[in-house]
C-alpha cells in the first residue's frame, strides 16, 4: 500500500528574494513564469537585512524551460541573483472528463497513485454554476 512504480521526475527549484519589488509586478511576473513554462510559482513573506520586509519568490521548472525562467525572473522583477535547487517530484497520475449536469457540463479532475484516488470537479464550472443559480459554492459542490 502506498508504493508505486511511478519514477521520480527531476525539477528545478528558482528563488530569489525580493525587498523592493512592488505587488503589481510580482502579480505580473507570475503571470509572465507561468507562461514561460513555470510548473508551480508562489512567494513567501521574509524578513531581509535591515529589517527590510521581502518576499521569497520560488518558482518550480523543469530543465528545458530553466533559461525562459531565468530570463523571466530578471525581466520581470528587481532580483540580482536566482538561487537554483534539483528536486525529486513525485506526482499522481491524473485524468479529466466531463459529466452532464442538470446546470449543464462539469469537468472533473481525478488523481491516483501512491495507493490514493481522488475526484474533483472543475472550479470554474461550479462557480459558472452558483453565479448562474444564485447559490454558494459549497451548495453546488455537494449536487454535484
């Protein structure tokens, strides 16, 4: 229970931290890694020297895409340096369809592996739906 023969896929962990960069620029600058290729992208809330408050800017890649990030992290905000880490991922194996429901089609994602199955239906379309029903999320989750 819980192995599997799935191997570990090797990526790369950039970081920079960031002590003068505005909010609307690191908001575009995620926008910008994403679609660079980014796997994952998120900061971090971090004290700097002269109790200077910063952020942690981490952004997940695979080694093909390294330089469109590199070159992105440095375009894009105030950073002078990328620290860069190999990591082991391990992911489950995931899947999508659709289901027709009374409010019309929903996707849902499924996720297995590592003796784990799980399902869940598309944001989006549960919020297209409580906008277009006037209900909470949580009420059409649980129709659907």
């Amino acid at each position: 229970l819980g192995e599997t023969n799935a191997p570990a896929q090797e990526i790369l962990e950039l970081s920079c931290n960031l002590d003068d960069c505005a909010g609307e620029s690191l908001g575009f600058a995620m926008e910008r890694l994403f679609d660079a290729g980014a796997l994952d992208v998120y900061w971090t809330s971090v004290g700097m020297k002269k109790n200077r408050p910063a952020v942690l800017l981490t952004c997940m890649c695979r080694e093909e895409t390294r330089e469109a990030i590199l070159e992105t992290l440095f375009r894009h905000t105030t950073t002078l340096g990328v620290r860069a880490s190999r990591c082991d991922r391990y992911t489950l194996t995931r899947a999508a369809h659709t289901v027709d429901t009374a409010h019309g089609p929903v996707r849902v994602k499924s996720a297995e592996g590592f003796g784990v199955k799980r399902e869940k239906a598309e944001f989006d379309d549960l919020a297209r739906i409580a906008r277009e029903t006037g209900r909470s999320l949580r009420e059409v989750r649980a129709e659907i």
